[in-house]
C-alpha cells in the first residue's frame, strides 16, 4: 500500500500542486485534513516521506494546529525543529521503516551506502532518512552529520558511538571524506579509513583513543549540502 493510499485510508486527502517555499503542507480540523505535496517534486522517496510526515501531524497534533508548512530546509534539519516536527519524523520513519522489519533488514550485515541504498529502495525511503533509522535499530555505533556549504549544520549520533563533541557551525575538517569532497572535489564511492582525531579533536574520550579509526562515507543530498556518515569498524 503507498503512503498516499494509506492517507486516504484515514479519511486524508492528498492533492499536489506548484507551492514557492514549500514541500508539503496540511491542513486540519477537527473532521478533515488535507495534505498538500508540491507539484514539482518527482522524487518518490521524497514524496513518500511528506505524506508520512504530513499523517504524523495530523495524527499527533489535530488539537494543536489547524496548519503545519514544511519547506526543504525543514524536512532536511531532521533535529533541528523543535518538539512537532521531531514527533512528526519519529512517526513518519516508523509508518515508513517498522522496526521489527528493518532489523531483519540490517542485522548482521555489513555497513556501507549499498547497504542503506537496498534497504531504501525495498522500503521507499530516502538514503538520508535510511540512515536516520540505521542510527537508531542498527548493529554498528554511528554518528550522521548534515554539511551545508562546507559547514556542519546537524549532527546525531547512536547512544553507543563513542565520540560526541562536533561544533555546530565548524568547518568540515579538511582530512576527511567530506573534507575531501569539498575542498578537493573528490567524491569516494566506498568507505574510507579516517583518523577519529580529525573529527573529534577536542572530544574528551579522544584522549584515550588518539589512534582510533572510523569509517565515512558521503553522499549528496541536495544543492551543496552532504550527509557524512560515520561508524566504527
């Protein structure tokens, strides 16, 4: 069943058309809903993730807000959006990804982009939103940074990664794979070693593991904007 099928289901409509500055919009009350995408979007992943996203208001927050407006920039800073937006993409990662299904997607397997690429395609998803949910039910400890313009905009990390300290804001170092994307144009299509020292060098536990080594890998998201994922061997 598509995401926009099981709107309908619950009695949400789902209509498309042109919007400047916005992705995805819902309007509610108390009886009905109406979930607007973008017309100009023609990215399934993308569009699959708004639906869910837009159910996930409306489910949660029908008695708060009659309107929530999502735009790139939003649906993009996973972490970024205070208490709404953050229930809505927990809800809208579950109604994509359950969980039981995805670890029996992801446990055991090695880690890497084709890895995440598979299960997104299987489930409909984004590899951004893919990596999201790995953080949470996968076997290896990883951290996810979002990089805008050569700045770390976002960052989220599995309870077990062991490095936390990473600058909001700070320049993308320059002795990493995202560092070598953008400061090189170089784009590497496996994982590749790095020195946790060159993310984490003022972190307090990089005192104890000053030779620790982690794998990254980069993709594009959009426009200049990468998502750089790191996890531990």
């Amino acid at each position: 069943m598509s995401m926009e099928e099981i709107a309908w289901s619950q009695g949400l409509i789902v209509n498309r058309k042109e919007m400047d500055g916005s992705e995805g919009r819902i309007l509610m009350n108390k009886d009905s809903a109406v979930i607007t995408v973008n017309a100009k979007i023609d990215y399934q992943p993308k569009i699959n993730y708004i639906i869910a996203h837009e159910i996930g208001h409306a489910f949660l927050h029908r008695d708060k807000f009659p309107m929530f407006t999502d735009t790139d920039k939003t649906l993009a800073n996973w972490y970024a959006n205070g208490e709404h937006e953050s229930e809505a993409n927990a809800f809208a990662s579950e109604l994509l990804m359950p969980a039981t299904l995805f670890k029996r997607k992801v446990t055991r397997r090695k880690l890497e982009l084709s890895l995440i690429e598979n299960v997104a395609n299987y489930f409909g998803a984004s590899k951004t939103a893919t990596f999201l949910r790995y953080r949470e039910l996968g076997d290896f400890p990883v951290m996810i940074i979002f990089i805008e313009n050569g700045l770390i905009r976002w960052k989220t990390a599995s309870n077990d990664f062991p490095f936390k300290w990473l600058p909001l804001k700070s320049k993308v170092p320059a002795w990493t794979v995202a560092g070598d994307y953008y400061y090189k144009g170089v784009k590497e299509t496996k994982p590749a070693k790095v020195d946790a020292m060159e993310w984490f060098p003022e972190d307090f536990n990089m005192q104890r593991n000053e030779n620790h080594k982690l794998w990254e890998q980069c993709f594009t998201v959009n426009g200049d904007c990468i998502l750089s994922c790191l996890w531990t061997f």
